[in-house]
C-alpha cells in the first residue's frame, strides 16, 4: 500500500456502502490539507468547491472529501459547480487554495476493474461482491499520490464567504421562521420564498 491516506472504517458506515470513489475522495482532501499545511476544520475556516455534477457515481468522492477535511456541507463549506469533471479547490482563508484533479491515466487504468462492469449494468455498489469491491479499493490504494491527482496551486483564487446572520422573521402566510437573507416581500407582507411564490421556488418544486 502506499498511500498513507486510508479512510477510517466509520467513513464507510456513514458513506452507506464500500466503492473507491469515497476512498478517493478522502485521499484528495488529505493531500489537499498536507500541501496546504491545513488542519481539518472544525469550524468555519476552510471552503471545498468540487467540480463533480449530479448523475454519475463519482460524486462519492465529495464524501469522503468531508470526512478528510471537515468541511462539510453542513456547515455550508462544501459547494458544488457542476462542471462535471473529477476535481475540486480547496481554499483556506490563510494558507491559499490548491486544486486537486484526477489523472485521465488512473481514471482509464481503474475503470477496466470488475467492479465497474457491475455498475454500468446498474448494479448498486452495496450488492456487488465484496471481493470485487475491496479488489479495486486495494488497487486505488496502491498507487502514488502523484500517479492519482494533478496538484494545481491557484494563488488567483478568490472567495469570500456570506456572512452568517441569526436574524429571522415570521413568515406571514405559513407563520414558520424564515432567515432574512432569504425572505421575500408579497403584498406589503415578509413572507417566504415557497409562500412567495417566487421563481426562486422553483429549485425545491423541481
């Protein structure tokens, strides 16, 4: 083995089955944090913008990025710009920004696995044999840092965070707090977005 950036048993637990793509994404964010010289973020300090979208499976990889570097999506650290590609940024507000992609040679080299055979006949991760499953998450595990990801220092990189605010109104049509960030006005009145009517419902309606 020689990657020194393995995932803990749990971050399979809380990622829900075993697949190579959690693993991956784990390693990323712990070389990302290494080259960066970061601390896993407790609180607020350290934003991810991976480059994934919606409808392939890679999107594990963001998971295992949270685990690795506790920016999470809870804490609102975590934002995707769906282009599609097998990347991500990683920015701490001190110690700069620092974009991490996979190699097209290891994507190619690790797709000829069993494993994906599997799943291109959608078959989900969880039911495929677990020696099918463990051989190709030994194989990512195997490889060198620098044969997995391309490192890309990017000192032009800018991000300011929203600024957090405990403030918050009662809607006047459903009588829920909504934060004031996002509170509409309808007929004089605060209400919510939902409640406003508004094209910018059309997220959550969708």
């Amino acid at each position: 083995m020689k990657t020194q950036f393995v995932p803990p048993d749990w971050a399979f637990e809380f990622h829900g089955h075993r697949c190579p793509f959690m693993p991956i994404g784990y390693r990323m964010g712990r070389v990302a944090m290494s080259v960066l010289g970061a601390e896993r973020e407790q609180d607020h300090g350290f934003h991810v913008f991976p480059e994934l979208g919606e409808g392939h499976p890679q999107t594990c990889m963001m998971d295992g990025i949270q685990v690795a570097t506790g920016a999470t999506y809870g804490k609102v650290l975590m934002a995707k710009t769906f282009y599609g590609k097998l990347a991500a940024t990683f920015h701490h507000p001190t110690k700069g920004a620092i974009r991490l992609a996979l190699r097209p040679e290891f994507v190619d080299a690790m797709g000829k696995f069993e494993f994906f055979a599997y799943r291109k006949r959608g078959i989900e991760p969880s039911v495929i044999p677990a020696a099918v499953t463990d051989e190709v998450i030994q194989w990512v595990a195997e490889q060198a840092d620098d044969a997995v990801f391309k490192v890309e220092p990017r000192p032009e990189f800018r991000f300011t965070p929203v600024k957090g605010s405990f403030n918050k109104t009662l809607c006047s049509v459903c009588n829920e707090y909504v934060f004031d960030r996002y509170l509409r006005m309808k007929d004089g009145r605060p209400v919510c977005i939902p409640c406003s009517g508004y094209a910018g419902a059309a997220r959550q309606e969708g």
